[in-house]
C-alpha cells in the first residue's frame, strides 16, 4: 500500500534526533514495539528469529525491542512458540540475535515476560496450571494457582536472573513487560489482585508492591549504569476501558515509587498516542499517557499506540492501515518533547525498511500494514 500525503524529508526531523540515556545511546527516536511473533521452535531463537531483527536494524530503527521472552517459571507463557529468556540454548540463540543487531548497526533490548493466567488463543494447554495473584485472569473469572509467598519471591528472583542475563548477552537495555493484564499488571489491578496479604492492598500504591520490588531486584542484578525499561498500560486485553490511576494524583502514587525503585524509561502503552490523558484538566490536545509519565517522574518515556495505523490498532487485523496517519500528530508532540521516543509496531512487521524511507523521503515506496504478515517471520 502506497501512500497519498506523505511528509516531507523536513517534517519528520524531530524523529531522527539522536537520543542518550545512561549508557544507551540512539540514532534517532524509533523504537520498534514488542510483537509476539510465537515463532521460536522448542523457545529458543534460530538464525530465522536473528535475521527478523536484524533487517529491522539495518531499515534504519533506532531502538529494537523484543516480542515477549519469557522467565524461568514453570508455567510463565501461554504459547509453545514463545521464547524462553533462560536455558543455555535459548540464551545462545538471543546471543546470535544481538549479535546480529548489533552488526547491522542496531541496538536492542529483550522484553522480559510472564504471561499469568492469560489464555492460549491457539488452544493451547501447558503440562502445569499456570499462576496469577489472586487465581484470576479477570475480576470474576477464575483461571490458574494463586502464587503463594515462595512463588512470589522466585518470580521476582527470575526477572533479577533474566535482566541479568540480558546485560551479560551484551543487549543494550532490558524492558520489564509490567502491562496489558500480564502478570505484573495483574498485581497492579484490583479485579485481579484480591490478596488480604502484603502483595495486595485497596490502593494502587499498596498493590505495586511486587512491581517494585521486581524492580528493585533487577536493579540490583544489573547495576547502576545498564537501562531498564518498564511498559505499563492503563488498558488491559481483559477490559480495554480499564483505568488503574484516574488522576494525575492517582498516576504519581502509582509510578514515583517505582522511578525510585530503578526504572530510567517509562514505555507507555495505549491504545492511541494523540489521545489525551486527563483531557478534564489539559484538553483534548493535552498531555498523553507518556507526557503525564515524563512530567511526574522526570524520566524519559516511550509513547506508543497506532503509528503508522489509520485508526486505533485493533482495526488492523480487518485489514485495515496506512503508513502516515497520524505522523503530524507524533511530529508535533516530539518536537515539544512531551514524550522523547515512539514504538512503532505493525508497519514494521510489512516494511522492515519503514524508518529509512521515511528519513530519506522515500514515501512513495512505503508499504501499509498487511495483517497477513502477522503469520510470517520475514
């Protein structure tokens, strides 16, 4: 799919300002977002897996995150092609992954998940019963074990474990999959976390407790001076209306404490990046999701949601999208820093070259997103 409008090379300069945080530095403000592809035979990344991000490297994307790898839990994915982030052969095939982006001049970070009580869309059945907070997947639908004290403190110890890992592989960063109705995000909300001890709690500070503490662990496992990302969102795949912190009150109690625990970057997940906030106190062209996390915390964040879609994303598997809606939109919030680097998703999986025609003008090539290549690893 071609474009009709496109911007010119001028407009998207805000994009390809380079980016320094810590250790972690960028060529430009494109993150490519993490994307299950379940295509990782027995979890452990082939040549296959290494060469899909590498031709996203050398297309020009400043940052590559990595679909969802999963930590050493007994049951911690809901599909068998998931990647482990543990094992010596899966940590030797995301070895080659980063190798391979880093030859094709990238950088990258592994996205560290537990999947919770989440259900195979495939059909799927683990040989164990999975585990979330409270035995739920949503408020009322029971699903899994609840993790007693002892699974909590392991959990916590294999994202430390993975984290480390990831530095020891030479990834550039790590992010911590905390959104979406996950298993973090599951702590964190009250329709799923209904524990009467000290993992659960009525207010949405007590019950970040295991996020922090997660946090903490990892920072303690990695040091200082590696980054570490943390992908939150307000919407769950349980419930897309849900909101964990209604105010920007509500947002600093949930998000200071874990700023403080150790995270440099907030990757701020929803549905639509131009959409406002708290469009009550600032608008309808107010601060978003990651504009309100910057403000609060004063860390950098990672705003994502429908670039390069023609609505929000979920219209895409219809077959619907379009590689320049709403880049005017992203430009313009850039450039008045409200946030400092976008994920791009989808686009990316049809045109892997998408950051490099777009830096270079070359938007008579682009190509939309195909929902078809949803089931290839090209």
């Amino acid at each position: 799919m071609t474009l009709d409008n496109p911007a010119t090379t001028a407009d998207v300069a805000p994009l390809f300002k380079p980016f320094k945080n810590g250790s972690l530095e960028l060529k430009n403000r494109i993150v490519m977002a993490p994307m299950t592809r379940g295509m990782a035979p027995d979890g452990v990344p082939a040549q296959q897996n290494a060469d899909y991000y590498a031709r996203r490297a050398a297309g020009g994307v400043g940052l590559i995150l990595s679909e969802g790898t999963v930590i050493d839990r007994p049951v911690s994915r809901n599909e068998p092609g998931i990647p482990f982030f543990h094992g010596d052969a899966a940590l030797a095939g995301w070895k080659t992954v980063a190798d391979a982006v880093h030859a094709a001049g990238g950088r990258i970070g592994p996205q560290i998940w537990h999947t919770a009580t989440a259900p195979s869309s495939s059909g799927w059945e683990a040989d164990a019963p999975m585990e979330s907070p409270s035995g739920l997947f949503a408020p009322g639908k029971p699903s899994g074990n609840v993790m007693t004290e002892k699974d909590i403190e392991d959990t916590i110890a294999a994202f430390a474990s993975a984290a480390a890992d990831a530095k020891r592989l030479g990834f550039d960063v790590a992010e911590l999959h905390a959104a979406h109705g996950y298993l973090i995000d599951q702590f964190f909300w009250e329709g799923t976390n209904q524990r009467e001890d000290g993992w659960g709690g009525k207010t949405l500070a007590e019950r970040s407790r295991f996020a922090v503490e997660v946090v903490k662990a990892v920072r303690a496992a990695v040091g200082p001076d590696f980054p570490v990302i943390l992908r939150l969102s307000q919407w769950k795949q349980q419930d897309y209306a849900a909101r964990l912190a209604a105010t920007p009150d509500e947002l600093e109690a949930w998000l200071a404490p874990l700023s403080d625990a150790g995270v440099d970057i907030f990757h701020c997940s929803q549905r639509r990046f131009w959409e406002p906030e708290f469009a009550d106190i600032d608008g309808e062209d107010g601060l978003n999701f990651a504009g309100w996390a910057k403000k609060i915390t004063g860390k950098p964040t990672i705003s994502v949601g429908s670039v390069g879609l023609d609505a929000d994303f979920f219209s895409a598997f219809s077959g619907g999208g379009s590689a320049n809606v709403g880049i005017e939109k992203l430009l313009t919030r850039l450039d008045r820093d409200e946030f400092d680097l976008i994920a791009v998703g989808r686009v990316l999986l049809s045109d892997p070259e998408w950051a490099e025609k777009i830096r270079t003008g070359d938007t008579a090539s682009l190509l939309g997103f195909d929902p078809s290549d949803l089931g290839k690893l090209t």
